[in-house]
C-alpha cells in the first residue's frame, strides 16, 4: 500500500471580495484578489512555506486585456486573505468521519502559517489573515468561479 505523504495545501480562489468573522465580529475584509484557505501537515518546512507563498503571490490567474488568466493578484493590484484551514488535511478515505492525525501540531502549523504571511507580504502582496484557532465565518464571492489547488509536494 502507497504511503500517503501530506504536505503544506492551499484552496486558493479569485475573489470579487472576502471577509473574514469571529464572534460575530469582522477581522478582515479584502476587495478583489485572492482567498488562500491553508492547511499545514506535519514535516512541513520552510521549503514548502516559500514554495506556496510563490504560488499565492505570482499564480496567474486573472485576466488581461485579451481576457487570458495571465496576470497575478500583484499585476492587479490586488489583495490576498490568508486562512488558516487544518481541515485541508483531512483523511476521509476510509470511514465516514474525515481524520486529522497528519495534521501539523498548532505550534508548528501556527509558525508555518505565520512565516507564510510574511513571505506573501514580502512578495508585495496586500494581505490579511483570519485567526488561527479561531471558529472563523468565511464570506466570499468567487469570481469566474476561478479555485486552484495548491500542494507543497505536487501531489496532485
């Protein structure tokens, strides 16, 4: 039996506008960009973290004037919402009830989540975040509807 071997995953969505709730509360919101719900897994690194933050800044996934997806979040002057999702990593091939177990551990997940923000940020990107640990109320408006699947070790 093949080995699964997870790694750091990222839905990520071209939005209209995205906000972000906890406790009825708003902590985010962003006009036209991305969304990128992230889920980290244990032995993910700074290799994989780089690797996504790549992704989100430069994926070419808006249209030019020819209407191609040929221009990045960065070319439109968009924004990004990072969100910490670990659910991403769930295992529902066997049973009913998805497992977790692959998961990173929040301390190390927390850490990767926050050297992701950075990079993005670094990259030029104009981003917010959800709340990691939190129960968050994600609100979005897809727009194309445009979602790319994201997976530090190209597993699919």
């Amino acid at each position: 039996m093949q080995k699964l071997v997870l790694s750091l995953r990222a839905v990520v969505q071209r939005v209209a506008e995205a906000s972000v709730a906890v406790n009825d509360g708003e902590v985010a919101r962003i006009g036209r960009g991305l969304v990128a719900l992230v889920g980290c897994a244990e032995g993910d690194d700074d290799q994989d973290v780089r690797f996504i933050a790549d992704k989100i800044a430069n994926l070419r996934i808006f249209e030019d004037e020819e209407g191609r997806m040929n221009l990045s979040v960065t070319d439109v002057g968009g924004e990004a919402l990072l969100v910490p999702n670990f659910t991403l990593l769930g295992d529902a091939r066997k049973g009913r009830r998805p497992s977790f177990t692959r998961a990173a551990a929040p301390e190390l997940a927390e850490q990767l989540i926050a050297d992701l923000t950075a990079y993005v940020a670094g990259m030029g990107v104009k981003l917010k975040t959800g709340v990691f640990k939190a129960h968050m109320a994600v609100s979005l408006v897809n727009d194309g509807p445009v979602t790319v699947l994201l997976d530090s070790r190209r597993d699919f």
